[in-house]
C-alpha cells in the first residue's frame, strides 16, 4: 500500500476493485453455465458493463486520490461502457430473434391474421344478441 493514500481511500478503492472483478466473474460463470443464446446475452453484459465500470471507478479514484488530478480518459471509458454495451446486447437479441423466430410468428400474413380477428369479433357480437 502507497503511504500517500490514506486507510479511508484505500478501502473504498479496493471495494470497487473486489465489486467490479466479483461482477465480472460472475458474468463469465454466467457465460459458460446457460446453455441458450438469450440466457448467455444477459449476464455477460451485465457483468461486463457493470464490472468494468467499477473497476474504472476504482483507477479514476486512485488517480484523484494519489495523483490529485483527474485523468479524463478514464471518464470517457465508463461513458463509453454504459452506451455501447446495452446497444450491442440489444442489437445481438434482436439479430437472434430474428434469424430463430419462435414457432407459428408470422407463418400466416398480417392480413389473413386482421380478417381472422374481425371475423371472431362479428361472431362474439351475434351471440350478444342472440
């Protein structure tokens, strides 16, 4: 341990450290255990986001605690990891639902589907007043 750093500073350092790199084993447990696309989508990307942030919470404190100065790189690196990787799961989810739809999504056109409802929608109502 730097004797510049007081106890206080290192211990709210090092929980970030221990939250960030425990987020991040977690997702990657997470990533070999489930066995579906969907499943293996969620908890890397929670834990990567969430893991490495804390992590570059961790350095960003360290620089102000030690350096006494804000190194801003490491602003734009949590910035960017709370953007992107949502996006990126979001447009992954979405590229999977559509190339493996479940079963019976849209076999049958939009329009055979809207006559269908009205046709059932005239024969609920014929029997109201029947």
């Amino acid at each position: 341990m730097n004797d510049d750093v007081p106890l206080l500073f290192a211990i709210i350092i090092a929980i970030f450290l221990i939250i960030g790199s425990g987020l991040t084993l977690i997702g990657t447990i997470g990533l070999i255990r489930f066995s579906t696309f969907y499943d293996r989508l969620h908890t890397p990307s929670l834990g990567a986001s969430w893991g490495a942030i804390s992590i570059a919470t961790a350095s960003l404190f360290y620089s102000i605690f030690v350096d006494h100065q804000l190194i801003f790189h490491e602003v734009l690196l949590v910035v960017f990891l709370l953007m992107t990787i949502p996006i990126t799961s979001m447009l992954l989810s979405q590229a999977a639902a559509y190339r493996d739809p479940p079963k019976g999504w849209q076999e049958k056109p939009p329009t055979f589907l809207i006559h269908q409802q009205e046709q059932e929608r005239t024969k609920l109502k014929t029997k109201k007043l029947d």
